[in-house]
C-alpha cells in the first residue's frame, strides 16, 4: 500500500442510509475498511474526525467551467477549488465553452487541461450541433450527448424536430437535454421587447416553453427507446407530467435554485437571479421538492453558470443567464436536510450515488469497501453564513449570500488525498478522469 490514511470515529453515512459511528481506512485511492474501530496504518495520516459527519464526495452532473476560451468568468483552477470547497469531488462539464466541445479533439483538449489543473475528478459532455452525428457516436471518453433544445445559439442549438431526431435514432449513448422551446421564446421574447425588467425572464421563457420541449424530448426517447436525461427541470407542469410518462430509461436532474429561489427573488438580487431555465413561481419549488421526494426526480445538480459581476450588472436582457453552484450546493441542501424537509440520507443520494448510477460512473457515490475514497467530512452541528470574501469561484458572487448554513465541508478527500482542510488547498492535488459504463 502506497498511501494509506486512517479518518477516526467519523458518524459515517453507509449505503443503507444508517449513521455508524466508526473508522474508514482507505489505502491507494480506495476505501479498504470500515469499523466501529481500525488499528492506525504504520505509515500514512491519522484524521481525528469526532462530531464530523462523513459523507460520500458529491458528483455534480452538471457545471459550465468556461476553459477554454471564457477564462475571465472561471477556469479549471478556480473552479475545482471551489468543488473541494464545496464537497464536489467529480464533476460533469458541459460544452459551451470556446471552442464549444463538439470534436474529439476539443473533448481530448479538456481532459488535457482538466488532468493538469483540477483537484477533482472530471467528465466531459460533447455538444450536439446539427451536423456532428459521427462525433457524438464515437468521441470518448464522455458521459454523454447534451443537446441546447433551447436558450443557445450559434452551432450548439439544435432546436427542431428535423434536426433533433437524427440524433435520437442513431447510437445509444446517454442524450441529456436542456428542454426549452426556441421557438416559443423567440416569439414571447418580441412580447416584452424594452422591457428591461429582469422579472421578465421567467414570462418570457415560459413555463410551457419548458414543457413543450420537454415533451418533445420525451417523444423521441420513447420512439427510439433512447436513454434519456432531462436537466435542469424547472416546472411543477413538467414534474406532473413526468410523474405519468417516465419510461424506465429516463432520469431528470433539479438544481437547488429551483427548489430554493423564485420569482420574487429578482426583487432580492436582480439579475444575479437571471439563468436559464428561470427561476419560477414558489408553487413550482413545492411540486418540484414533491417530485424529488417521491422519486420522479432523480438527483440534483447545480448548473453551476459563472458570470463575472460586471457582466450581471448589464441591463437585461443584456445580462447573461446564469449562477454559481459548485461551493454551496451540499450545505444548502444539507440545511434543508437539518430543517427536516429531507433526511441526510436522501441528499447524499440525490448528490452522490443516483447521479453514479444514471451515468454509470463506477465504484463511486458510496461509502463501501472497494469504492474510491470520494469523501468529505462536513460539520453538521455549527452554521456559517455564505460570505462573498470566503468564495472560491472566479465570479466571486452567490445567489445564497447571508444564508446561514449548516453542513460545511470541514475536509474534501479525492481518491484518499486531502485535496481540502479547513480553509487550506492541497493544490498539487490531480483529480482523475471519470469512465462511464453502458
Ligand atoms: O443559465 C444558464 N447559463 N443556463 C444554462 O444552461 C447555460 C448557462 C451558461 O453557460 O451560462
């Protein structure tokens, strides 16, 4: 064993959802054991983990990191500083970035710069254009297809049922889809025109533009039997319709902000409040809680979107579309988890090993012999708030500043090596490449 570590008397949280007080040893990257109590390696680090909750490393599934090409808003650095500050130790990127990550090329380029920069573990989508049908059934190695239905432009859109279905009829890789109708958009978008109330947003992209797209989507998986994944889900009417047409091969993501935020939050912070699918009513933040309850949701991910503060500080509907997420998703949720709203269990579910399973990430999201040592130690007995000098993303801002939050992350373990520790940054740290399994 090459490097071995020993986190004591942690309350551990195990696959069937039970605490344990007790000892994880973890050797090579992997969890080796886990008791009540373990013998100290001879060699390696001891970390005394009294009153620490230990929890598996989340896997975000859906971030917008910017390199290439849109460095000044965030990059690898910054942005997997703030995965470890958050308790993210694997992340999915997507591929509008510059050049837009359509190419095997542009994905090797990624992994490339991922491999010199990221102290988490990384995983790339490709992007669908209309025109790159070979790329997107032989690139690799990829979590999947992500397709723009709406809310893009340029070669990343691929909005019409002409062009969606090629994509849908051919391959069998993994297709997740932003589901917003272009169309509808463009035409409410004439409605409101100087209008530059950034409330307008949410009545512009509308609640039925979510649903029309996301019914389209659904129509093609069914005809193609094709595996599905809606991000992002943003609507009750979206959650209620799902809940009675899901084939078994379809799974659906939610961010915190749509559980969280709302419409009457532009009031709060404008258009720090802007992204796309918007924010809506607070009736859809309790249908859509409901659907993840009972499951017709499956995980969360955070859509994690950096602008800087001068870009959100435009006018809309000049302002760019978008929030941070990566470094507060876990103690937002596990704050909802200590108000009673969901068990401990439930988060580390929807943030670790559902999103594991959809995308058949192996030996991750769980705290088992055999699985890597993914791991992050939170505190769930003290509550800090979300304070902009403490964030690590480049953008320098979040829509939950001043909330108070319980579930910080004290350590963030990446393959067993601290990669964060009480403030401090291992940052010769390297996370690795994520395989994804049929
Ligand atoms: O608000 C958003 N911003 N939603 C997306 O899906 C894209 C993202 C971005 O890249 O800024």
């Amino acid at each position: 064993m090459n490097h071995s570590c020993l986190i004591q008397q942690a309350q551990i949280l195990l696959p069937d959802g039970e605490l344990m007080t007790g000892d994880v040893l973890l050797a090579d990257g992997v969890i080796q054991s886990i008791a009540p109590h373990l013998a100290a390696p001879e060699t390696g680090e001891c970390i005394e983990a009294q009153g620490l909750t230990l929890l598996p490393g989340v896997i975000d599934p859906q971030v917008h990191f910017r390199e290439p090409g849109l460095e000044h808003k965030e990059d690898l650095s910054t942005a997997s500083r703030a995965c470890a500050r958050g308790g993210v130790t694997s992340f999915l990127e997507m591929p509008n970035t510059n050049p837009l990550t359509i190419t095997q090329a542009a994905l090797d380029d990624k992994l490339a710069r991922a491999a010199a920069k990221s102290l988490v573990n990384y995983g790339f989508f490709i992007g669908a254009t209309p025109d790159n049908l070979p790329d997107l059934r032989e690139a690799q190695p990829t979590c999947g297809i992500k397709i723009f239905m709406g809310s893009s432009h340029g070669a990343l859109l691929v909005s019409t049922e002409e062009f969606l279905e090629p994509i849908f009829a051919q391959g069998t890789r993994l297709i997740a889809v932003h589901a917003e109708d272009q169309g509808r958009i463009l035409e409410r978008r004439k409605l409101f025109t100087g209008n530059n109330d950034p409330a307008v947003h949410s009545q512009i992209q509308d609640e039925i533009a979510a649903l029309n797209a996301t019914q389209l989507a659904l129509k093609l998986s069914e005809k193609y039997q094709r595996r599905l994944h809606i991000l992002h889900l943003s609507t009750g009417i979206e959650a209620e319709y799902l809940r009675g047409h899901k084939p078994a091969w379809v799974t659906a993501e939610v961010t915190p902000q749509h559980l969280l935020l709302n419409t009457n939050d532009y009031a709060r912070i404008g258009t720090l409040a802007q992204m796309n699918p918007p924010l809506r009513s607070p009736e859809n933040n309790e249908v859509l809680w409901q659907a993840l309850l009972d499951g017709v949701i499956d995980f969360i991910a955070t859509d994690h979107a950096p602008h800087t503060l001068e870009e959100k500080a435009k006018p809309y509907p000049q302002s760019p579309s978008g929030m941070p997420g990566v470094e507060t998703a876990l103690p937002v949720m596990l704050t909802q988890a200590k108000k009673g709203r969901c068990s401990l269990a439930q988060v580390s579910r929807w943030m670790a090993s559902a999103v594991a399973e959809a995308y058949g990430i192996p030996n991750k999201g769980k705290i088992a012999v055999g699985y890597d040592a993914d791991l992050v130690l939170v505190d769930l007995e003290t509550y800090h708030p979300v304070l902009r000098e403490e964030l690590q993303t480049k953008c320098g801002w979040s829509p939950f500043e001043g909330w108070n939050l319980t579930g910080w992350p004290v350590m963030t373990l990446v393959n067993g090596q601290v990669a964060y520790n009480r403030g401090q940054f291992h940052d010769q740290v390297r996370g690795k490449a994520l395989r994804f399994e049929p």
